[in-house]
C-alpha cells in the first residue's frame, strides 16, 4: 500500500470515529432517522436574555429537546424563540426557567409541560430568569443605607435639644421613681394599722347587730387563716423574690447609667459609632468597594457566557491531484462581530510545490585556467504540515479576514446566508511563489446540521495550471470547559 494510500486511510478512520462521536453527543442522530423536519416553533416571554442565544439548550429534567432558535424584542421584553419535536405539547401549567450550570457555566432554558389542558400554539409562555447581581447589589445597598440610618437615629435619639444624654436622665428618673415608692410606703403605714383598727370595730358592730353574719365571717376567717399557714412558704418565697427583684432593679438602673456614661464619652464599639463621624464615610466607602467588586464579577461572568469556542475537523479531497488536506484547529468568537481561528494543516505530497535550486562549480588550475564546470539542481522538499493562524472582522454582511493561511500571509471574504447555514468565501495567499500566481480559492460550505458541514470548491483558480475541484466535509463540537481557560484572554481581544 502506498503512502498516500495509506494517509487517506488513517483520514477516514479518524472522521469515522469523529463523526461517531458527535453522532452519539449532538442532533445528528436526530437528522439522519428524519426527525429534524418535525419541529415547531414556541416563544417565550423573558425578563432578561443576558447569556442567551442561538443556538443555547432547551431541556426538560436535564435531557435536551431542542434549542434557541432566535431572540426577538417585544416592547420591553425579550421573546426566546424556541425548536422543540412536535410530539412536545405544552398544557396549562407549563412554565419556562433559565439556568446555568455551574457559575461560568453556559446558560440553557428548563421548561415544565405542565398538566392541563393544551395551549394554544400562538400562546406565549412566560419565563423566569435568576437573580442578577445588580439586583443582589440593590439590595446590599438598601440593607447598607438602613444601616446607616439606625445608626444616625440611635446617635441622634440618645442626645437631647441641650445636648444631654437622654439614657442618663432617663436612669435618673428611674432611681427617683424608686424613692419615691418606698417613701410612699413609708408614709402610709399610719394609715394601713388605721384601717387594721376600723375593720376591728366594724367587726365588733356586726358581731352585736348580725350574730349570723359574724358566725359566718368567723367561719370564713379561720378557713383564712388555715389557707395563710398552710401557705406560708410561698408567701415568704414570694416575699424574697420581691426583694431580690427590688435589687435588680436598683443595679439594672445603675448598670445603665454607666452604659450611658460610656456611650457619650465614645467608650466601646457602639460609643465609637455614635459619636465617630467618620463611621458613616467609612460605612459608604465599603459599599463604594462592593459596589466595583460586584461590577467586576458581573462583567466576568458575561464575558465567559458571551465566549463562543468550537473545535473544528474537516477533511478535502483535491480531484486534481487525487489526495486529500486535512484540518483540525479551534475557532474562538468573542462576539458575533468577530472571531479568530487557529488550525493545523495536514498536506499530501501532490500538493506541495517543490523548490528547484542550481548550483555552479567551476575548478581552475594554478594559473587561473578554467579546468572543469559541475551544475548540481538541488530539490528542496516543502514542509507537508502548516499552520492557519487568522483574525476576522464584521464589514456589513460580510467578514474580512487576513493573517496567515498554510504558513504564508493571505487573506479572505466570507458571506453568509440562508440563516448562517450557507457561507461563500474567496481566499488567496504565498504571494510569492516562483513564476506562479499566487494560491486562490473558491468554496461553498452548507451546514448540515450543527455540528456536521458538507463543502464544494474550486482550488488554484488564478493559476490553470493546478486547478481543480475540491470535496470535503467536516465536524465540530462545542467544550464549555474551555471557557474557563479564555475568560480572561477575552479581555484583550
């Protein structure tokens, strides 16, 4: 088996196996058993689409069923155009949540069918989206600022139109109030061994005048007496009590009076909040900090989901020469206005332009006399693996790119149509090639699916000398891994 053969051979086997793979891991299967074409189209009504686009997951229970078709603007709302089979029927109760998975984690929609009754295929649902962290900021904020309004209130509460501690004389008139209770006490305890004296008369009156009536209070009075010294252990133990809770009082009041003291001479954490005017500069300060570190994690996090990066594989066949090109590399978009693409290039030796180089030898003898002329060619082999290193700009409708192309400077226009499925491009590059035009080339490519594409072309179209058509096809495969890797890489492109 020849060499050629045997590169073509390897060729095969390594798409065959990629095409497995994707085949098992994307909609391929779906495409190749006919389900594609039965599809219908759903909206739903967002909120927010950050994060969102074509091309982003639909699933139920974490198993996909379609994807985002497009994303509209109705009013002041988003409407995510979705593609789900058409044995997929939403009933009352459906309802619609965007996800991420993971923090940097894509984002996709987790939808419900519900249990009702159908809905109407006109019927937009409505979806939910988490919390934004501008939102988690507002809130921060709010909770900050109350802060700072407690804090200027208590300041402001403690401290009377003169300037003096209102926790201060509030104890003061405690301790008074507590004086002049006991004083009370004190006062009346004539008049409480008075009253002892009127009830005894009084009780003397009723023993003559109602005999009946003493009998029965006499009764009643023992049974008093009874309950008191059967009692008489509570009554004492409620007495200490009293006591005790007299002392508390009296210490409580005290411990108050230093606590207020304290406070306005700035003692302690709460004293230095009170009366520290810097505390509110610095309380604004912190938020001003958390303010920017949020902004910065926000900007972060859309960044990494704005990041598209596939990795690529295609494979040529040249009919001119009977041998194939193969490509394998990684397009990394950082917005839909540009993208870059890094590849390797895998050549067979039909392609290459082999460089002829002629070499004189003369020898002469000691008098200068020409004795003998050699012309040695010297063939030098190009290398058969090059690489396509390319930067690419939005102009209009078309994308200009330029940068190198199979290891020589070059540039290209490409056009897309028919929805991004369709995509022409003219290309040339090695300007300098001896005695031959440089490299140009023609192609279509048709996407497939979304991950396998078909390609037809015309290469060498400016020299007749080496053109021919081409055949090809390729895969390619999103890892959201990657992600993670080119976050901050994105910030230079």
């Amino acid at each position: 088996m020849s060499r050629e053969s045997k590169i073509g051979l390897f060729v095969l086997i390594g798409l065959a196996v990629m095409t497995y793979f994707v085949y098992r891991t994307s909609d391929l299967k779906k495409w190749f058993s006919g389900e594609a074409g039965n599809e219908r189209e759903v909206g739903i009504q967002l909120d927010d689409a950050s994060g969102m686009r074509q091309g982003t997951n639909v699933e139920i229970a974490g198993v996909k069923i379609g994807d985002v078709l497009r994303i509209e603007l109705d009013g002041n709302k988003a409407i995510a155009v979705i593609r789900i089979p058409e044995t997929m029927v939403f009933r009352e109760g459906a309802r619609a949540e965007v996800r991420s998975k993971g923090v940097l984690g894509e984002r996709y929609i987790a939808v419900n069918l519900g249990h009702g009754e159908p809905l109407d295929d006109q019927a937009k649902m409505i979806g939910t989206a988490p919390p934004d962290l501008g939102a988690i900021t507002a809130t921060i904020n709010e909770l900050a600022q109350n802060l700072v309004d407690i804090t200027e209130s208590l300041k402001s509460s403690t401290i009377d139109g003169q300037g003096q501690n209102r926790v201060a004389q509030i104890a003061a008139n405690m301790q008074q109030m507590s004086d002049l209770l006991v004083e009370i006490i004190k006062e009346n305890r004539v008049g409480i061994t008075t009253s002892t004296t009127n009830i005894a008369t009084l009780t003397e009156n009723l023993n003559r005048d109602i005999p009946a009536l003493v009998n029965e209070l006499a009764a009643f009075s023992r049974s008093l007496r009874e309950m008191a010294e059967g009692n008489r252990g509570n009554i004492d133990e409620t007495v200490t009590r009293v006591t005790e809770l007299a002392k508390n009082f009296e210490d409580a009041s005290a411990s108050l009076v230093s606590i207020a003291d304290k406070v306005d001479s700035g003692q302690g954490s709460i004293g230095k909040l009170v009366n520290d005017p810097a505390t509110v500069d610095k309380v604004n300060e912190v938020l001003d900090n958390v303010n920017a570190s949020v902004s910065e994690v926000k900007n972060l996090l859309g960044r990494a989901n704005a990041i598209e990066m596939d990795l690529i594989a295609r494979s040529e066949w040249f009919s001119e020469f009977e041998t194939t090109k193969t490509y394998f590399g990684l397009k990394i978009q950082p917005n839909e206005d540009k993208y870059y693409l890094l590849e390797g290039v895998s050549i067979g030796d039909e392609l290459t332009l082999a460089q002829t180089h002629t070499v004189t030898e003369e020898t002469y003898d000691a008098d200068g006399n020409l004795l003998t002329t050699t012309v040695r060619t010297n063939i030098e082999k190009p290398d058969d693996f090059l690489f396509n290193g390319q930067l690419a700009y939005r102009v209009g409708p078309v994308f200009l790119r330029g940068g190198i192309i199979e290891s020589e400077g070059g540039g290209g226009i490409d056009y897309y149509t028919a929805g991004g499925r369709l995509k022409f491009s003219v290309e040339a590059f090695d300007f300098s090639r001896d005695d031959l035009s440089p490299h140009g080339r023609l192609d279509f490519k048709y996407n497939m699916t979304d991950n396998l594409h078909l390609n037809l072309g015309w290469d060498e179209w400016l020299e007749s000398s080496r053109e021919g058509a081409v055949f090809g096809a390729g895969i390619r495969w999103r890892d959201e891994d990657l992600k993670i890797l080119f976050t901050q890489l994105g910030k230079f492109l």
